[in-house]
C-alpha cells in the first residue's frame, strides 16, 4: 500500500485493523454468502460481528470465515450447525439453505492469530472453533450488513423475534 506524506500528515501504508487477539467471543453471523472459492470449490463466505449487547473486548470488530465444500471440510459446516442451535434431524440439502438458516444466529467463537500465508510478517485472525453463543435478548441491535437497508433490518429483526416466540415460522 502507498505511504503518504502530504501537508505534515503521514502513513506508513499497511492500513488496516491490529488484529483481534486469540481468544473466546460471543458473535453474530451477519453474512453468510455462497461462492465459489479460487480452488474452485463451491462454499460458504462468513461476515460475523463480535456482539455489543455481551459486556467482552472489541465489541462491533468484524470476523471474516470461509466454509469451503469439500469431504475433509464437512466437520466445519457441522460445527456451525451444531453452534447455531440446528437438530440431528434437520437436513440441508444447498448451500443456499445453509446460509439462510445460519444468518443472525448467535455463536461463541474462539479466535486464534496466525502468520499470514500471502504476507508471513502480517498476523491473521481464524476462527477455529464455533460453540452455541448466548441468546439474543428482544433488544439486541442486530448489526447491518454494508449492503442493507434500514427496512431489511427491520424485517431481519422481526424474522428473528418470530423465530424465539415460534410465531409464523418454523424454527430450524
């Protein structure tokens, strides 16, 4: 990246966050979007939000995860299952289905820090585990996606709460 030094003010280029340290957060899934993956290998792209409404460290801090769809992979859609609450009984049978049923479902993730592949002087953040996150409360914010409208997060707010009561919709 460029370093700017323009009427006094400077950067050294990089940009970016510090990287969130390794550790357990409480978590929403705000994004999930299906893709193919430059290996290709069709999957699942993930925008989670650490969760302001629990009292923890870097509240609002975005976590990115990727759900590739292959044999040796499975284990991870299965630990999202499990963590977003999903019963053995429940089949999916798309990627689309998946991402539906996963969006705004608290999790507990625990973050570790790693070199980066591409860049092994820039330390990346993965989430390595998924466990069940605590539930939402009436009045948790659910945080917008950079592409939504006010309108869908309201209708996003309204499909959650129909969800916990079990009024007019099925629960997954």
């Amino acid at each position: 990246m460029a370093k700017f030094n323009i009427n006094g003010f400077t950067s050294e280029g990089g940009g970016g966050f510090t990287p969130i340290p390794e550790g357990v957060y409480e978590a929403l899934i705000i994004r999930a979007t299906v893709t193919n993956f430059g290996t290709g290998n069709p999957g699942i792209k993930l925008m989670l939000t650490i969760r302001d409404d629990v009292d923890q460290p870097y509240r609002n801090r975005k976590l990115f995860d990727n759900l590739t769809l292959t044999k040796n992979a499975m284990y991870k859609f299965e630990m999202v299952a499990k963590a977003a609450g999903f019963s053995d009984e429940l089949e999916i049978t798309s990627l689309e289905q998946f991402g539906d049923l996963i969006l705004n479902k608290p999790v507990q993730v625990k973050v570790v820090n790693e070199p980066d592949n591409k860049n092994p002087d820039r330390i990346r953040e993965r989430i390595s585990v998924y466990k069940q996150g605590l539930e939402l409360s009436e009045d948790t914010e659910i945080p917008a996606s950079d592409d939504e409208t006010d309108e869908e997060i309201a209708e996003r707010i309204k499909e959650i709460l129909r969800q916990k009561t079990g009024k007019g919709c099925v629960k997954p």
